[in-house]
C-alpha cells in the first residue's frame, strides 16, 4: 500500500520526542454480520519534550470524520494523508488527541479481519496487528517503544462475545468496557468478537490463580481437545515461571483459535491467536500434535520475552523470536510431563533446515538484520529470524551454561518489566552471570551472515588406529547478490562416535565436547585408540554449521543410517544428506536410493514426514528430466509398499497413505486412491476420513480424474471452511487450460478471494505434474507481479509474488527472464527480495540437476 512506510529515523526521532500515557478506543462493531466499515474513535494522552513541536500518528482508514488535538479541532484534509495523521504545534508536556474514522473489515488476515463461517453464516472476527496493523483499527503511534495503556469499549451484535487483553466484563447493552492494559506495545493489543465457543479453567500455583480460556467457531467445537491444549499451557506455565522467576505478568490467559490466519500464532498480550487449522478436524500423525504444542509454548514464552519486555525498534525482531523458538522447544525437551522429550530431534530436522536454506539465498543477511524501516520488517519473518537465531541461542547457551543462561534472563526481565530493550541489555546481563565476554561471540555470530561446514580429517595407521584427528573449518563464499563476507566462527561442538552393535545398531561409544575455532582444530582423540565406524560431528547439534561426513563415516552411514539407536544423530545425518543433495554434492537418485534403504527403520514421525516431502522435492526439481519419471516410479512404489506394510491405524501408515496420495500416476495407483474414497476397497486400519478424503480428491482432480461437478459434490460432504479451502484447491488443480485461466484470474486478475482462498488457489494451481500447461503464465506473471505488489496488501501480494513464481520451470530461460524483470521493473526492495530468492531456487535446481546427470553417467 503506497506512502504507509515507517523508517527507523522517523521511529527514533518521535520516540525523542514523545512519551505515550493511554489510549482509549471505542469501536461501534454492531454492524460486523454486514461487514463494510465501523466506527473508531480513539483518545490518545501523550506528552511532548517541546513546546511547538511536530510529528505524526499512524492510521489506515477509508474516512476520516474528526481531529482534535488539545480541544482545538484541525483540518482533516489538511492533516491527513496517506496513513498518517500530522499533530502540528504541540504543547510541552500534556496533550490529548481525538480521531474519528471509520475503519474498514479486511479479509486479508490483517487489521481486523472478517470471515463469514458457511456452517452457521455468523461472522467472526479477530486482529492481527503485527507488524504495523493496529493503524488499520485505532489512531497510534506504531511502533514497539511508544508503549502505553489501551481501555477498550466494544459495541456488539447481542449475544456475541468480545475478547481482549484484559479480562473480560459483563456487557451493558451490547457494550463491553475493558480495564486499561498494563503498559505494552500496540501491536500486541488484540480484539477478537462473535459467536465464538469457550472452555474456561485455571492455572494455580503458589496461592495465584491465572483463569485460562480457550476459544473457537461453534463449527469447531465438537473437534476441540480443550484438555490436551491445557495441559501443554500448564506444563508450559510451569516451567516458564521457574526458569525466568518472574511471575505470568497479566491478569488471564487466553487462546482464541480463528480463522483464516496468515501465520501459526500471535502473541496478543493474554489473548494469544492461534490458525483453527490447529483444532484437528481429523486424525494426524503425533508430529502435528508436537507442532502445536511448540506453537503453544512459543506464544506463552512471549508473555515475559516480546511482551512483559519489548525490543525497542525491529532490529531485534530475530531476538523476540528466536527466544521463544528455542525456549519452547527446550520446555518440550526437558519439562516433567511432556509427551516431545525427542523435541530437539524436531528442531535439528525442520527448523535448522529452513535456516540452512535461507542462509544460502542471495537475501542472507546478519542473524541482526539492519530493519530500515517497516518495508524491510514485513519481509523478515524468515528462517534466519526464527530459525538460525534459536540455532545461535542454543549454541550460546552451550557456551555460557544453561543455569548461567537463565540466571541472566532472570535479570533481564526484573530490571526491565514492561519496558523496551536492545540486544546489549540481554547480552550485558549475560556477561555478568556467566562471566564471558559476548561482544567477540556477538560480532561472528549476530552480525555476519552465512554459514559455516565442519568436515573431519582423520588419519589412522595400518591397524586402524587413530593417528590425528583435526576438524576442518570453512566459510563458504556468500550467495551472489548477498551483502558481507564469509566468517569464521567459534563453535562449541560434541563429536559422536558410533560403532555397530551385535545387533548391528549403531550405538554411541564416546563423546567428546570442545571448542573449534578457526580452520583447523585439533581433537583430543586418545592415542592408539581404533577408529570409530562414524564420527559425527556437531553431535547433539550444539552448533549451527553444515556438517560433512568423512569417507569411511558415509559408507556406514548409507548401510546403517536406520540403525542409529537413537533419533537425534539419526535425523542429523538425514539432514547431511538432504543439504548436500540440495548442494549437488549428492546426486538425486542416489539420495532417494538412501531415503529407501533407510527410512523403514525410521521411528520418528516427524522425521519421516520430512523425508516425504524433501524426495518428492528433489524428484521434481533436482533430479535430470530424462530419470524424473522413473525416480517418481520408484517413490510412488515404495510408498504404496510402505503403506500396506505400515502397523494399522499407525501414524506411519496414515503419513504413508499422504504420501502415496501426492504421487499416485499408474492407472492402477489412481484407481486404488478411487476406490479408497468410495469406499469400495479398504486398507486395514486406514480411516479414510474428511482430511484424506481430500488428499485424494486432490491428487484425483490434478490428474484429470475427478471433474468439477464431483468436487462439488465431494464440497456438499463437507460444505465448512475448510470444504471450501479444499474445494478451491481441487478446481484449481485439474489439467485443463480452462482450470488454470479461472484460477489465475480469480488469484491475479481480481482481488476479492480473501486471504485464505487466495492461498488455496495458489496451491491448487501450481502442479509439478502440469509444467507444460503452467509453462505459459511466466510471461504473464512477470507482466502482472508488480502490479499485485504495488495495489494490495503485503500478505496478499507476497502470496501471489512467491506463490506463482514459475520455479517449476527449471531453465536458464527462467533465470534470464527473472534478470530482465529485475533490471526494467524496478521493484522496491521487499519485492526484489522475494524475486531474488525465488530466482536462487532455481538457479540451485538447476546445479543439482547438472550433478545427477553426472551421476547417471558414472
């Protein structure tokens, strides 16, 4: 949306001069079932450091009726433009300010979104204000620093519920008046009204009751585990106030799961959202039960870390992230009760992996991002923010000690309670607990960018005895495009070294912990001593590296990976492998060749979920095009094999089932899908219940089998909002060019699907089966990708910049035309970015490809 930017100059010089007291908003949402626009009034006190001064409030508003600041009524066409609102001459010390507007619904998960449940035709609505979208609801000043307190007084439809961050009051009248906030950021405010469904309870401890509460759609509530979810946020509770000795610093705690939301959660203060997707409608496997209850966790670690204290100005977004990344994963790992005690094998599996990726694009940047200004936030909720900062918090913590760790946490929240840090202030309280010196462990690690890879060099005599054993450390050249230079870095590591049982299980038969430093590092192996069958460095995954298996190691490996006995260096060694399948130093077929010998042995699910979606990757796009057919043969074989041997009712068998339904291709695979969904042919233990239906149903319709009048039908079964999701999906899959001219009007050429559609759409649409069909919208999407940019919202259009990008079309013919667009269309620079990483994706397809083709030839 054009002339809505914030700088950090701009940022900086009104939090000099500005010190914000309270809001008071008043919203008119009496006429939410219709929709269109609502009334906003907000009263906001501030003081000024200068008499006669000049700034701005923030506000995104069809219309705006009213302004006054200090009893003296301004010029509304003067004053306001764009999202912003002048406050001209104002008085040293006191002042107050009055706006009246009327604010708009959106459907793009932005604002205060609106969705319209097809079950019970009620609407349902919910903020997301994150980064700068309170402006759409409320005059503010938006940003983290100018922190304040917030009364909120809400007009209703009558027998609605409003939900804020205080507690909730009995309405008068359809009118429900919170109590004023303690002093938090607005982007951490929150309004979530309708119909909605609750189960209420109670976290106690020491004397203190925290009322806890659970929400969703009516049309969900017959799915809602209330139980489960409240035991992970007790379990979490628990914990979080041991380890950060400081009491839960709000007065309730609610999880409001709503529809339609663009990411998992939202850390609202005491009013934490959470995607509906979550509320399972069907059964899944436990890894998605571990992905929720991380999700839970993530948003309850906000409360003290993003919340209670608040990083200053974006820059320390990675820090807010990473904090409740690693410690919910930490909770899941050591916290008394908790069913994900392998938690970290998850973490080594997905997380690092996404940051791995991300640090390899020409967009890598340090784990402190220089945030500009907000155009340049709203592209940063990456794998660096999240992923590669928690990798780096852990490796701290290896480094400064877990107690020494949370000693200084504990001291960062007591001297900073409900007010606004930088990096420095945590990193100078954990000098003091665990007397290290961080600036040098800052400066390599939080302010360079890239990645590092850990190789062993070992020698040994003729009797197989270690004579030296030296880690190997380099920093590879930065990603074209990309800003800094490579780094070397401490890592504080544990080396693992594994030999064969008589069972032939790869057990652990020593550890060795150390600092590597530099590029060669030499390892206190004992003399004489035979050489383990692997040595797997960054064992327990401490560090944050790329790690490479020696000669001898990767022979035992691609014999035993299955037979490690425990899950954490298994899923380490799958994710060497997939790392250096996406580098090309492993051809694709040999890695699927590895995937099929080992992954039958594999117990985590998780894992095995992973390894699903990363061969399906690397077939279709890292794989020659002459073996593509015969690799997706193979696969599809092997899962249909796993499938009818998987334990019934098994969570492998349900994961296997997914998998076969994505790449079914014979007549004979697609009739079995077909016959599964009428019910005419059965699988032991297979409940082929509303989920996988769908997964057929799609996978049936992209391949031409199933027509738009039996995706309807499929619809009647199943007419709620995810039945609509699917449906879209479904339409938009079927290989015919009238399919994929309707999709991509209704996702390019219009912008009424709300967010939810639109993305439904998008994953419909793009079929790697379907590259010929798809080959001609590359002309089209450059033609109309800026456009999108520059005309809708930001969610909306990176949905469509990243989504329809045509990475399916592998060539340098996608690259030169991604140059050409770059070099004449002069996007700003969140566009460009994007465009850079989609354009990297196929640049690296394109090196893989080129190394199974070497390997075909060997």
């Amino acid at each position: 949306m054009p002339g809505t930017n914030l700088t950090r100059e701009e940022a900086q010089e009104r939090a000099r001069l500005l010190t914000v007291d309270a809001y008071e908003i008043d919203l008119d949402l009496s006429g939410a079932q219709e929709g269109g626009t609502y009334r906003s009034v907000t009263v906001v006190r501030f003081d000024s450091a200068e008499a006669g001064a000049e700034t701005f409030i923030d506000l995104v508003a069809p219309a705006v009726h009213e302004v006054e600041l200090n009893g003296r009524a301004l010029d509304v066409a003067a004053v306001f433009r764009d999202s912003r609102i002048t406050l001209p001459h104002l008085q040293a010390g006191s002042n107050e300010l009055k706006v009246v507007a009327d604010c708009a619904y959106t459907n793009t998960g932005e604002g205060l979104h609106r969705f319209v449940d097809p079950v019970d035709q009620q609407a349902y609505l919910y903020t997301q204000f994150e980064v700068p979208d309170a402006r759409r609801v409320f005059a503010s000043f938006e940003q983290p620093d100018l922190k304040a307190t917030f009364r909120f007084t809400v007009k209703a439809p009558s027998g609605w519920t409003v939900i804020s961050n205080s507690p909730t009051p009995e309405p008068e009248n359809d009118v429900w008046s919170f109590e004023p906030t303690p002093r938090i950021s607005s982007y951490i405010t929150a309004l979530i009204v309708g119909p909605y469904h609750s189960v209420h309870s109670s976290y106690e401890k020491d004397g203190v009751t925290v009322p806890l509460g659970i929400y969703c759609r009516p049309s969900l509530a017959e799915y809602l585990d209330a139980d489960a979810i409240f035991d992970v946020t007790r379990m979490g509770f628990d914990w979080f106030q041991e380890k950060f000795d400081y009491a839960y610093p709000f007065a309730k705690y609610d999880q409001l799961f709503v529809p339609e939301f663009n990411a998992g959660a939202m850390e609202n203060a005491g009013a934490v959202t959470i995607r509906d997707q979550y509320v399972f409608r069907s059964k899944v496997t436990d890894a998605a039960y571990e992905t929720r209850a991380e999700t839970i966790l993530h948003e309850l670690a906000h409360m003290w870390f993003g919340d209670l204290v608040t990083m200053e100005w974006w820059n320390d977004l990675w820090l807010n992230e990473s904090f409740a990344t690693y410690t919910s994963i930490a909770c899941l790992a050591y916290a008394e009760g908790s069913g994900w005690p392998h938690s970290w094998t998850t973490f080594a599996n997905s997380m690092k992996t996404w940051a791995y990726r991300q640090d390899q694009l020409p967009s890598t940047h340090p784990i402190m991002a220089d945030i500009r200004d907000l155009d340049d936030v709203l592209v940063n909720f990456d794998g660096i923010t999240y992923a590669k900062g928690a990798s780096v918090l852990k490796q701290l913590v290896a480094y400064v000690g877990m107690d020494e760790f949370f000693k200084g946490v504990q001291a960062y929240f007591k001297a900073h309670a409900f007010g606004n840090t930088r990096l420095a202030d945590l990193l100078g309280a954990l000098e003091e607990t665990s007397g290290r010196d961080l600036k040098t462990w800052s400066k390599a690690w939080l302010e360079t960018a890239g990645i590092n890879i850990l190789r062993p060099e070992i020698e040994t005599d003729g009797n197989g005895h270690v004579t030296s054993f030296t880690v190997l450390q380099e920093a590879p050249a930065l990603p074209a495009g990309a800003k800094g230079e490579p780094t070397l870095r401490p890592h504080r590591i544990a080396i693992g070294c594994y030999d064969l049982d008589e069972a032939g299980k790869l057990v652990r038969t020593d550890r060795i912990e150390l600092d590597v430093d530099g590029e060669r590092t030499t390892v206190p192996f004992p003399a004489g001593r035979a050489r383990p069958a692997v040595i797997l460095l960054n064992d327990d995954d401490l560090s944050y590296a790329k790690v490479r298996l020696d000669e001898e190691s990767l022979r035992v490996v691609t014999e035993h990976l299955g037979d490690f006995t425990e899950s954490l260096p298994r899923a380490l060694c799958w994710a060497s492998a997939w790392d250096m399948t996406r580098d090309g130093e492993l051809a694709t077929r040999d890695y699927l060749a590895l995937v099929l010998s080992g992954i039958g042995k594999e117990s985590d699910i998780g894992v095995v979920q992973s390894l699903h979606r990363q061969v399906k990757t690397a077939i279709d796009l890292y794989a020659t095009p002459e073996w593509r057919e015969a690799g997706l043969t193979q696969w599809t074989e092997a899962t249909l094999a796993h499938l009818r041997a998987a334990e019934p009712g098994s969570d492998h068998q349900l994961a296997w089932a997914r998998a076969f339904a994505a790449t079914a291709r014979t007549p004979q695979q697609l009739d079995l899908l077909r016959s599964l969904l009428d019910g005419t042919e059965a699988i032991e233990g297979l409940t082929v219940d509303t989920e996988l239906r769908w997964a057929f149903v799609q996978r049936l319709a992209a391949t031409g089998l199933i027509d738009e009048e039996e995706i309807d039908a499929e619809y009647e079964r199943d007419r709620t909002a995810a039945g609509e999701r699917h449906a879209a999906s479904a339409r938009a899959a079927r290989p015919t060019e009238e399919a994929k001219a309707e999709a991509w009007a209704s996702v390019v050429e219009s912008d009424k699907l709300p967010n939810s559609l639109q993305e439904a759409v998008i994953a419909g649409f793009v079929q790697t089966d379907q590259r010929e069909l798809l080959a001609p919208y590359t002309e089209k999407f450059f033609a109309a990708v800026k456009d999108v940019w520059d005309s809708r919202s930001h969610e909306m259009a990176q949905q469509v910049a990243i989504g329809l990008y045509p990475a399916l079309q592998v060539s340098q013919e996608t690259l030169d035309a991604t140059d050409a667009w770059l070099a004449s269309a002069a996007p700003g620079a969140g566009l460009r970015r994007l465009m850079s990483e989609s354009r990297s994706g196929v640049e690296r397809a394109l090196r893989a490809r080129t190394a199974d083709a070497a390997a075909a030839t060997a």
